[in-house]
C-alpha cells in the first residue's frame, strides 16, 4: 500500500482529536498509527491517504509566530526583504 499523502491533526483534549478526526476520515484520510501525547495539552495522529483526497476549504492556522525585532540589524536574520 503506497500512500501519497500524509498529514498530521493536531487536539488539546481527546474529544477534539476525536471530532477532527471524524472530518477527516470523511474527506477520505486514514489514521496512521496510534495517537500520540506530546504535551499533556497536546494530542497528535498521524494520518495518510493513497489516492486524491477531497479538501473542505481552506482553514485558519491555529497560531501565529509574531517575531520582535530591535533594530533593522537583527532583520536579515528574519528572512526581512525575502519573499516568504
């Protein structure tokens, strides 16, 4: 079985894993082993699919890195000027 697409779903509580997961065993996604425990806070299953899967949209990140910078020294270390 070769798949060509793998992906990872990420949950604070068991119940949101078990929500997240539902939808995506719906857009044809498969789970990939067992559920993992990064944090106490964080609950990760991998899931893969072999053929075309069927995406619901597009959603929002969860978060958002925010990077400070102190003075235009310190940008290029930031990738500032680049087109990301």
């Amino acid at each position: 079985m070769a798949f060509k697409h793998y992906d990872v779903v990420r949950a604070a509580s068991p119940s949101d894993l078990a929500e997240k997961l539902t939808h995506k065993l719906k857009e044809g996604w498969q789970p990939f082993g067992s559920p993992v425990a990064i944090t106490p806070y964080t609950l990760m299953q991998a899931i893969a699919a072999e053929g075309d899967v069927v995406v619901s949209g597009a959603t929002e990140p969860e978060w958002y890195y925010v990077i400070v910078l102190a003075g235009q020294s310190n940008a290029m270390a930031y990738g500032e000027g680049l087109p990301l």
